[in-house]
C-alpha cells in the first residue's frame, strides 16, 4: 500500500515537471529568433518534456500492455527525434540559414566584429 502511495507521487511529479518542459520548450519556440535557436526549444519539448510525460504515465499504467506500449513510443521518439532535429539544422544551413550572433541588448558578439 505505502509503495503504490510514493510510485504515484512520482508520476504526479514526473508529470508536472513534464509539463513544466513542455510549456517551457514552446515559450522557447515563439521567443527564440532564427531556426537553430527554435530548435532547441523544439528539443527540450521532445526529450524533456515528453520524455518526462511519457514516464509518469508509465508509472501511473495500470497493465503491462499499456507499459509496453509507452515504452515503445519512448524509443520510437528517442530515435526519430534528434534524426529530425539534425535533418533540420542541416537543411538550413545548406540553404543558406545564417545563424543570428546578436545579443538581446543589440550589441555585436566577437564572431561579427571580426567580420
């Protein structure tokens, strides 16, 4: 009994901060300015929140088939989700993407003073 009480607050939390990653991870996308900065925000939204999501439910799964399934979809998005982030970056950067090397307060970075 005290052991299903502790396995559920540790899903409740995993979820929370799951969510936490989430919400955190879409602000990145609609603040951050150019594509390599989004898709770092995009990234926190795959492997932190998600992945934080996809465990508290596989605390919270009443059935073993119900775990599987999460744990699947786990891997599936372990795999596909750096493959998508890199296909990204590299699409970009061949089509000619410059980073942004500003700084928030407008001033220039080393890289661009160089230039």
């Amino acid at each position: 009994m005290m052991i299903d009480n502790i396995i559920m607050v540790a899903a409740i939390i995993s979820l929370c901060v799951g969510a936490l990653g989430v919400l955190f991870g879409a602000l990145g996308l609609l603040r951050l300015g150019d594509v390599y900065q989004r898709m770092h925000g995009a990234g926190i939204i795959d492997t932190g929140g998600a992945g934080l999501i996809l465990f508290g439910l596989l605390l919270a799964s009443p059935d073993w088939t119900v775990s599987v399934r999460l744990v699947l979809i786990g891997l599936l998005l372990g795999l596909t989700s750096p493959t998508a982030t890199h296909a990204i970056a590299r699409a970009a950067h061949f089509a000619g993407v410059k980073p942004l090397l500003k700084t928030s307060s407008g001033a220039q970075t080393d890289k661009e003073a160089d230039v």
